[in-house]
C-alpha cells in the first residue's frame, strides 16, 4: 500500500487537508456545543484534540465527515467545504474508528474488512487480498478473517476496526477515542503499532482522546478544549510549557515531568 501524497489530493504541500474557519455548532438557542472554532489539520500529521467530556471532541469529528453541518462558518475538506461534498463520496475518503469499534456481529472479520471496497465493487479477489494485507498490516494473523468479532479479544477487535477504516485507502483518518476501553497493556501494544503505521502509511489523522500520555505519545500537533473553545494548539513539547492553567490542571492531574513525554 503507498502512501498518497498532498499532490495527490489536490493539495500544495502546505495546504491544509481540513480546516474550519469560525465554525460554531449548536443545537439549540441555549446549547452551544461549540464556540467559533479556528482550527487545521495538515497534511500527515496526527492532531489530536484533548479535552474532558463534553469539551466538544467528538462534535469536531462529526463535523469533518458531516455527520453533523456547522450552525456557522465553514469547515473544509482538502479544500471544499463540507456543504459542497456529496456527503458519500466525502465519507468514502475517511475512515472512521471509534471506541467501541462498530464491527457487524454477524459478519466474518473478512467481510467486515472488506465491506467499503466490496460496496466500491472492487473484485473478490481483490478483496481478499487486501484483507490478508491489512491485517497483517495491523498485526494479525490472516488466519482470523473467518472468524466472528465474538470470537476475538478486545485488542482484536479493535485491530479489525482500523483495518476496516484502511480498507479503500482513505487520505483521512478520524479516531475517537479508539483504544479508550482496552486494558493499558493492550491500548500501549496498540498505540505503538499506531505510531508505526503512521509513519508508514502518513495518512492525515485527527485523534480524539481525553488521555494526556496518549495525547503526548501519538500527536504531531495537540487541539486543547475546554467547554465547547479551543484553549489552543501546541506540539507535545511545547504543551508541556504552556502557561494556560488548563494547561496546568492537565500536567497536575496526569503527574507532571518529562517522563509524559517519551514515546
């Protein structure tokens, strides 16, 4: 599998894949999910946006892929806005992986990998192929494409899930919360194959997650949120010395020092 390039997508090197300009999302008059946000993801980086439950992480994903529409401002999709893509064909270039990962229980992991390019018409042949590349790929063996999600562990699963979400290729990877429920041994082997994929395949991802190591582990860039507004951006380094008592009240509670650093 390459790796397309920003060119590749239409893109200058500096462009940014997504971008929202001003976008605020509410769902009624007196719930503002999120206020006026200004925010990009370039090309191959992993952004991750880091905040507590509520702080609007998830409304941001749902955003780019447009599973939601901005009650103002624009969000932009390798250059489009949203409102401008039919919303399957924008789909089509994300792959989406979620916490509880979302596989079909009654479909074999072979067909539950294969489902977007079997809809795509690629050829069964073809299919097969690319289901023993990607899980391999993910660290599985090929040998499990016929089982059921039932039958495998929870670190299992969740590799299925982003190998479903690499299926067709995607330029775009959105993850929420995708290794939150694994046990930490588990989610640490994961993030680390994570981090390899990355570098392998430099995909453009926005991760969401409310785990600051992991934040500090797996992003090129870190989206801060506090009740519905983007405190900031930062890189991992650059996080650790920023002067935003959220900020702060992060480094406290996770145990502060360069050790939260390491990758």
């Amino acid at each position: 599998m390459t790796a397309s390039s920003p060119q590749d997508q239409g893109l200058a090197s500096n462009d940014a894949v997504i971008e929202f300009r001003d976008v605020s999302y509410r769902l009624d008059s007196a719930r503002e999910l999120l206020h006026h946000l200004n925010l990009e993801a370039r090309p191959w980086e992993t952004l991750v946006l880091l905040g507590r439950s509520g702080s609007g992480k998830t409304t941001t994903l749902k955003l780019i892929n447009r599973l939601l529409v901005p009650s103002e401002g624009e969000v932009r999709v390798e250059g489009r806005p949203t409102t401008a893509w039919d919303p399957i064909r924008l789909r089509r270039r994300i792959g989406y992986v979620i916490q509880e990962i979302g596989l079909f229980p009654h479909f074999t992991v072979e067909r539950n990998v294969g489902l977007v390019p079997s809809v795509e018409g690629w050829p069964s042949e073809r299919i097969r192929e690319r289901v023993r590349e990607l899980l391999l790929l993910v660290g599985l063996d090929p040998q499990l494409a016929s089982r059921y999600p039932r039958e495998l562990s929870g670190g299992q699963r969740q590799r299925v899930g982003v190998a479903r979400a690499l299926a067709a290729d995607p330029p775009i990877l959105l993850m929420d919360e995708p290794f939150g429920a694994l046990d930490p041994i588990t989610r640490a082997e994961i993030q680390r194959e994570f981090l390899e994929l990355q570098r392998r395949l430099k995909k453009t991802v926005v991760f969401v997650t409310h785990d600051l190591r992991e934040a500090l582990r797996l992003a090129s860039r870190i989206g801060l949120f506090e009740a519905g507004r983007l405190v900031g951006v930062y890189t991992p380094e650059e996080f650790l010395r920023a002067p935003e008592p959220v900020v702060a009240e992060y480094l406290a509670a996770f145990g502060a020092g360069k050790n939260l650093a390491r990758r």
